[in-house]
C-alpha cells in the first residue's frame, strides 16, 4: 500500500513539476522571440508525468522539428 501511494505521489509532483517547467520554458523562449512553445495540456501534462525530464525535452523536440 505504501508503494502505490508513493508512486503516486511521484507521478503527481512529476506533472506539476513538468507544468512549471513548461510554462516558464515557454515565458523565456517567447522572450528571446523562438516561437516553439509546446501547448500545456493533459497530453503533454501526461507525458512529463510518464516520462519525466527526457519527456519534456521530448516535447520541445518534436515542436522545434516541426518548425525546421
């Protein structure tokens, strides 16, 4: 019982941390005027809660390709 609250506690913190991580990533790109904001939705909420940091890298990643 222990176990599956703490993964899911992991999981939690892991989306709240990615959405953070997104909007301010999303705040300096625009700054520095790189239009790759990656949208902050359960989709992408979801995959940096999965997937953690290499998720989020992930995300920009394929919106940076799908600009070139």
């Amino acid at each position: 019982f222990i176990k599956k609250s703490s993964l899911f506690i992991t999981f939690i913190l892991r989306g709240l941390f990615g959405a953070m991580v997104i909007y301010f990533a999303n705040l300096g790109l625009q700054r520095a005027g790189i239009m790759a904001a990656v949208t902050l939705n359960s989709a992408s909420l979801l995959t940096s809660a999965i997937l953690g940091f290499p998720g989020l890298l992930l995300l920009y990643g394929i919106k940076i390709y799908k600009l070139l």
